[in-house]
C-alpha cells in the first residue's frame, strides 16, 4: 500500500458517513466501493485493505488481498474468510452477489 493510499484508508476508517457500516457479533465492518468502481476499501475492526474490484461486474480480485493497512499479511486461511466477509457485506452494501476470481 503506497503513502496516498495509507492516507485514503485512514481517513475512511473514520468516516461514517460515506462508508456503509455493519456489526455482527463484537466485530464491525466498513465497505466502500471507491473511485470509478475498480478498487474497494474493507475494514474489520481496526484494520483494513484496499483491493481491485469491477463494479460493473460484480467481480472481486482475490490475489490483490495481501496486506492490512499495519502492513501484516494475511494468512491463506485470513485470505479466504476475508474474502467471503467481503462478499457478505458487498451484498448488504450494493445489492449485488460479487464474484471472486
């Protein structure tokens, strides 16, 4: 993640307004498709990532999913339930099943 990116994702995990918002059990969760709909910032908690998306079509590009903004990596088993955490709350967010590729 570069240094506007860094910046982009510490200011959303603040920003309540333009975020969707969720909570399920003692986790919370932010979504927001960014830009033109090609990247997408998540947020678990305290951490969050920024990823490649097509909002057009609905399809999330999994191999972008590496680090959280504290720069630690996600364990394949994170990866894949990351990955479905994101398809979860697209759906409640956009209305739209997304796609994993």
């Amino acid at each position: 993640m570069n240094k506007d990116e860094l910046n982009l994702v510490q200011s959303l995990k603040i920003d309540k307004e333009r975020v969707h918002r969720f909570e399920e059990g003692l986790d919370e969760y932010g979504i927001l498709i960014l830009g033109r709909g090609e990247s997408l910032f998540f947020q678990k908690n305290e951490k969050a990532l920024i990823c490649h998306i097509s909002a057009i079509h609905a399809e999330l590009d999994a191999s972008t999913i590496k680090k959280w903004d504290n720069k630690k990596s996600l364990s394949p088993a994170e990866k894949t339930k990351t990955v479905d955490e994101i398809a979860k709350f697209y759906k409640k967010a956009y209305k739209d099943d997304l796609k994993v590729s």
